[in-house]
C-alpha cells in the first residue's frame, strides 16, 4: 500500500519512472570498483571509499528501502552549438532536489523518514535505477529508460520505511547488453572510444574532457567542438530516436542556451552569473567554458586574437590553441 502511495504521490509530479529496492549492501560491486582503482580510473568526482560506495546505509543507519527516480528533461530540441542537451535547461541538481524534496515531505506524512540525493553522493545511481526497473544499462553505459531512453536525471531517496521491492535483477547480467542486441552504433559513434568492444573508459569520454580544469593539447585536438558535455552516442541510439518529450516544465531549454560559439568565448562576469550559471554546466565556471568555446571557434577557422583577456587562464589556452593550429588540422 505504501508504494502504490508513493507511486500515486510521484504521478501527480510528473515522474512516472520510479523503482524501489532494499536498501542493503551491495558487495558484487566491490571487485568492479577495485579494478577502477588499481587501473587507476578513478577521477576527481569520484568517492574513493569503496566502503561508503557499496553501503548506502552509511547514510541513514536503519534505512529499509532506497527509491530510485529517473528524471526526463528532453524537450524535443537539438541545436548542435557545442553544449549537450541536458545543460540547455534549469541545473538539474536544483530542479531534481525540488522534486525529491516534496517525495521525503511526503514520506514523512506516512510517518518515515527519508533522505534525498542527487549526483553529489556516494550512491551507485545508475545501478540502482537498473536494480529498481527504471531501465537497462547500454553499451554506452548509459541507463537507458522504456519512455525517455537516456535523457533522464537520476535522483534517489533512501527511506526507513520497508516497502515491496523486486530486486531481481543482478550485475552480471549488465554486460549481456540483452536491450541493445546486436547494435553497436555508440561504439561507431564515439570520437575518442571511451567506448568499445573491449572496456569502458570514461576518463576519456569527451563530455568528462570538457569539464576538466586543466586538458593536455592531445585533449584539446580531441574536442569535436564540444563546449560542454558530449550527445554523440546518445544521437544515434535507436531508443532515443523514439524519446518521449519531458512532462516536467522546469526542464525547458533556455534560449540563450542555443546562441553561437563567439556568445560563450567572450562573456563577461555578469552575462556568466545572471545566465550560464543558472544552467547545469554552470557549477565549473566562466573560464572552463570560454576555453572549450575558444576551441570550438578554432576548429571553425577564426583568429582567436579578438578573444584574448586579461584572464591568465583563458589567454595560455588561446597561446595553446593557436600554436595547434599552424601545424594542427585538428583545429
């Protein structure tokens, strides 16, 4: 009964992918996250404690029940400007926590507790949507949704209340790739292979290269004009092709989120903090933003001589990117 509540509860917000699991400890992920580690691919926005990765009740001690929402923001837009879709919007990390802040208020009137997440945690969140039924992990090792394929937030609520899980599904089978079958577009998809036949290398995905503070000339050749983020192989998923709109109009993309290139390579502090900033891709900053813009111009042939600040960082990667130039044809 309590999750039919919960479920009605969701519905009358919108969300109608949501899945709950117990809340236990989640051991067969230990030797996976071990091997990141020893392989050394782990990166900066990642928990380095194992233990607090498997065991989310290290949250809430007493937590019965984690319930995992997927949240759709495709608003059937795809200007290709360099910023994937999902920064085109409202920061999701602000919208999402709205949503599942209303989810806890309501558990809390069924007499529970609950605590809300959204990115910044140690929760394997993708895991859980797969365990609660919200949808498949793709050869592009993304959660790819019956509805919205993979243009979906995640969120999660960790609960005290015991509620009917089916917690059927297991790790091993991810790698079956059942869903996907026999396609293998991402792989085909991908600039720099982060995906293949072989492994999963995140570390080199574009989309994790532009949100990096400090990028080697090779990183810079690989940027296919991405300013932030990365929808290559998301493009040309089949499931994606068929994605459902986002019932949520907190999601609509904003219109100064579709301006050309030279727009983002010369803001200034304000047009930063009263626009960018207010989208998903604004928690890195003006200058990592400006620097990939700079790119993309590059590619595109202009003189970034007009570009140049007195912002020390902006100017050494104009130095870099130019200098590519001359003997670069990658940009």
């Amino acid at each position: 009964m309590v999750r039919e509540q919960i479920e009605q509860f969701c519905a009358s917000l919108g969300l109608d992918t949501v899945g709950f699991i117990p809340c236990r400890k989640f051991e067969e992920l230990r030797s996976f996250y071990e091997k990141r580690k020893q392989n050394g691919q782990e990166n900066e926005f990642e928990e380095a404690d194992i233990e607090k990765r498997i065991r989310p009740a290290h949250y809430m001690e007493g937590a019965k029940t984690i319930i995992s929402i997927a949240f759709p923001y495709f608003d059937g837009a795809q200007k290709d400007n360099g910023f994937s879709i999902y920064t085109k919007r409202a920061d999701y990390h602000r919208v999402v926590r709205e949503y599942l802040d209303q989810v806890v208020s309501f558990i809390e009137g069924l007499g529970g507790k609950g605590m809300a997440f959204v990115d910044s945690n140690t929760l394997p969140e993708r895991y859980l949507a797969y365990l609660a039924g919200n949808g498949f992990i793709g050869r592009n090792n993304m959660l790819i949704t019956k509805h919205y394929g993979s243009y979906v937030f995640l969120g999660e609520i960790i609960t005290d209340l015991e509620i009917r899980c089916e917690d059927t599904r297991t790790f091993g089978e991810i790698a079956d790739y059942k869903e996907c079958g026999e396609c293998r577009r991402c792989y085909g998809e991908c600039p720099t292979k982060s995906i293949n036949p072989a492994k999963i290398s995140p570390n080199i995905c574009l989309s994790y290269l532009t949100q990096k503070k400090e990028i080697t000339d090779q990183e810079i050749s690989l940027l296919r004009g991405n300013v932030f983020g990365c929808d290559f192989c998301q493009l040309k998923c089949p499931y994606n092709e068929e994605a459902k709109v986002s019932p949520l109009a907190k999601f609509q993309a904003f219109d100064f989120m579709n301006e050309e290139s030279d727009v983002y390579a010369k803001m200034d502090n304000r047009y930063f903090k009263e626009k960018i900033n207010t989208t998903s891709c604004g928690w890195r900053g003006k200058n990592v933003i400006k620097r990939n813009a700079l790119i993309r111009l590059a590619r595109e042939g202009y003189d970034l001589t007009p570009y140049v600040t007195e912002a020390e960082y902006v100017n050494k990667y104009i130095d870099r990117i130019q200098n590519m130039g001359k003997t670069d044809n990658h940009c």
